[in-house]
C-alpha cells in the first residue's frame, strides 16, 4: 500500500516555499563553481558534523566567499564521509550524487577524486545550469528568505529576464526587529535611508516596516519569516511600545526588555499580514552561535545552533487573545522541541483558526522526525492543520531528496491507516497528494 501510495505521489511538482537557495544563482544562470562550493560551503549540516570530530572550519574555508583550494576541501570531506551514516544528511547525499551524477561507487577518501573531477566536469554541462535544474528537479514554486535591507536585484533581474519559474522572495525581518542582532541601529537606519521613513520613532519605524513589505509582495512574496529566540508576543499599549521601542533605539533596554520588544513585533506583523495577507512562519526554539568562538570568527550560521524547550500556549496567548480567531489570517508554528507537538501544538492548531503546524524542522527533517510528527498531531489537528513539507534548505541538489524522504514517510503513514482499516484507500490517495503538493500551495496562498 505505501508503494502504491509513493507511486501516486512521487511525480508531483515540488514547490518550496520556505528555504535559503540563493536568488542570484538564477538571475545570473551560470555554473556553479566546484563540488565543494555546491555541496559542502553552504551546509551547515555537513560541516557541524565534521566539525564534532575535530576537523577545522579552517581547513573547510568555510567563510570564504571563493574556494582557495576546493579539491582540498572535497578530500577532507570525502575521507569522513562515513560520519554521516545513519544520518538523513547521507540520504540527501547520496541521492543527489546518484540520481543527478550518475555516482554509484561510495564516497570516500579513495573515491574522493573520482566524485571531484567527475560532478566538476557535469556542472560544467548547459543541462547542470541552475535554471537547467529547476526544472528538472520538477519545481514549481521555489522561495528564498530575504533581509528587509536587501534590494531583490536578483528577483527583478529574474523577472525581467522573462523566464517564467516561479521564485520568490520572503520577508525576514530579524536584522531589524531584534536588538540583539549584530548592527541592529545601523540596520534601523539603512532601513530609514530606503523607505524615506524616520526610524527613529515608533511610529515612522512601522511604517518603513509597511513600505518594505510592499516592495517584497510587488515582487511575488506570500510570505514573513520569523527565527526569534523563543514563542513569546505581547500586546502592549501603543503608548507602551513606543516608549520600549525608545529605550531600544537607546541601547538602554536590557536582556528582558529585548525579548519584550521581540514579542511585541509578532504582534505587530501580525497585525501587518492581517492587512496585507502575508503568511507569517515563526520559527522559534533555537539558541543560534551557541558556540562563541565561532560565532566570533566565522560569524553566523556555522552549525552551532541547539534546540531548547519552547512554550507555546503561554508565549502565544496575548497575540491569539488579539488575532487567534481571524480568518484570514494564517500563522505557521514551527518547533524544535518535539514534547510540544501533542501537549501544545496540535491543540492549538486544532483549535484557532489562524494557526497551522510547518512541518518537522531541521533537527527533526529525517525519516523517524517525520514519522513521530505525523503520530503526535494527527490524532488533534488531523492532516489539514499542517502544511504539507517545506525543506528549509541552504543546499539546493538536497531538495528533490528532501521532498523525495517526505513523501515515502507520509506515504507510509498513510498506509498503516489503511492497513488497519481506519482510511480508505481512495482517502488515502488524496490525502498524500494532499500533503505533498495541494496543502502547501493553500497555506503559503501560492
């Protein structure tokens, strides 16, 4: 029954509406440069793992914007390529080396040249191109995650080059609604500059938050994310907010006043999507650059981020109290504290109509992360609560695997239902091309 269920399900459109690939590697369609600047540079899955085991960030030139020596870098990757059995990183490699490059022989330090010269020779080819992959990777939407500071000269110039793939941007507006992100004033003022907005007052701030957005929707954007430290919003006053927001502006507020202003903005972007119709992500639970003296010499996003333990029904309930029962208002939860899915996130969801679960995120993106997602919301939020599979992804070969991975296991979900009579077949059918193609497209209103 899975296997019939897969059959259905694996040749659908991907879309992607959430995840790190790179705009400009389309609007310039041009090779991508060596295997160890398209596998192993922008994954920090692969890098954290070989870092665990003493290789040097160093020696990986991770932080560098070109290769010195990529050939080195793919050889200190392949002889620990074994670090990654068991791991979903080894199934999205793997069906990247063997279903785009044709590599069936493992990597390792002996194969390591082999793959090199190999994949390097393939990129080359008008059919590796980025445009090239696109579509043969069968995408349909793909979105990238997008600073409010950015122009989105890669999105227009994708536009005007009338080629008809559908890539969006998405508004993440971390660098300037956190205080404790690195240049947060000089990020407030760059925002100004842009918008013709004071910044420097609550409410010239909100509006060159407005401004932004609808430079983002002009150019396709469905969608805001949100990486915030923890769940927490507030509904504080305007009076309130405007003198917090002052105190921030100051450098005067302190760790607890940062976290209040943090709170009050999913508020206020709430209130914003509620106008404007952009579907909010918050994507909390992570204590990111862990590592100090990573962060410090390499800078963000080196594989040093740790979940945390995330409430949920108690951080949410001043924005729901505000907005929970709006609907057409669409908030997607996501959690790297799994003990919240069945005591938390799927009442929730099950219950306002704002809300909607994304689904099992990073540390949890692997076979039995799927399968313990899809077992504790099921039975409260049923199927239609989620939104089907976004890969969150830096690395763009993994995606067609990631997408492949979420289907089979959905599929053998589903298949244990009907094996034990409590769906139908014909049900079962539609609910995996539901959860692989048609409940993404309602959430992210694509």
């Amino acid at each position: 029954m899975a296997r019939t269920l897969y059959q259905h399900a694996r040749k659908l459109p991907i879309i992607s509406p959430h995840g790190h690939s790179q705009a400009a590697w389309f609007a310039k369609n041009v090779p991508f440069p060596d295997p160890a600047s398209l596998f192993v540079q922008p994954d920090h899955y692969i890098f954290r793992m070989l870092y665990s085991q003493g290789v040097s960030l160093g020696d990986l030139e991770i932080g560098r914007t070109v290769l010195e020596n990529p050939r080195k870098v793919w050889r200190i990757f392949a002889s620990h390529y074994y670090l990654f059995r068991g791991t979903p990183t080894r199934m999205w490699l793997d069906f990247a080396f063997q279903e785009l490059f044709g590599l069936k022989r493992r990597l390792s330090e002996e194969s390591a040249d082999l793959y090199f010269d190999m994949i390097a020779e393939k990129l080359r080819a008008p059919e590796f191109l980025p445009r090239a992959l696109f579509k043969r990777f069968n995408l349909e939407v793909l979105a990238t995650t997008d600073s409010p500071l950015d122009s989105l000269a890669d999105h227009k110039a994708i536009r005007e080059s009338n080629w008809k793939a559908k890539i969006l941007p998405t508004f993440r507006p971390d660098p300037v609604v956190d205080p404790e992100f690195a240049g947060f004033a000089e990020n407030l003022a760059k925002l100004g500059e842009k918008t013709g907005e004071d910044t420097s007052t609550w409410a010239g701030y909100l509006n060159a938050l407005k401004a932004t957005r609808v430079r983002f929707r002009e150019l396709g954007c469905t969608a805001t994310d949100h990486g915030h430290p923890t769940a927490r919003t507030a509904n504080l006053s305007p009076a309130q907010a405007a003198a917090l927001f002052r105190r921030v502006i100051a450098g005067n507020a302190d760790a607890q006043q940062q976290e209040l202003f943090r709170a009050q903005m999913l508020t206020e972007m709430a209130r914003m999507s509620l106008e404007d119709g952009l579907v909010m992500q918050i994507h909390p639970g992570s204590v990111r650059n862990h590592n100090r003296k990573l962060y410090e010499r390499y800078g963000r996003d080196v594989g040093a981020d740790i979940p945390m333990q995330t409430n949920y029904v108690d951080a949410l309930r001043p924005l729901l109290d505000e907005f929970g029962n709006e609907r057409d208002l669409t908030i997607i939860l996501f959690t790297l504290d799994e003990s919240a899915y069945s005591r938390e996130l799927a009442p929730l969801a099950g219950h306002y109509p704002c809300l909607r679960l994304g689904p099992p995120w990073w540390f949890h993106d692997s076979p039995e992360g799927m399968m313990r997602f899809r077992e504790h919301v099921t039975e409260t939020a049923g199927f239609y609560n989620t939104v089907g599979f976004n890969d969150d992804t830096r690395a763009f070969l993994s995606i067609p695997a990631r997408h492949d991975m979420a289907r089979r296991m959905d599929c053998a979900f589903l298949a244990k239902l009907v094996a034990e009579h409590r769906l139908e077949e014909e049900e079962a059918l539609e609910v995996a091309e539901d959860l692989a193609y048609r409940l993404v497209k309602k959430a992210y209103r694509l």
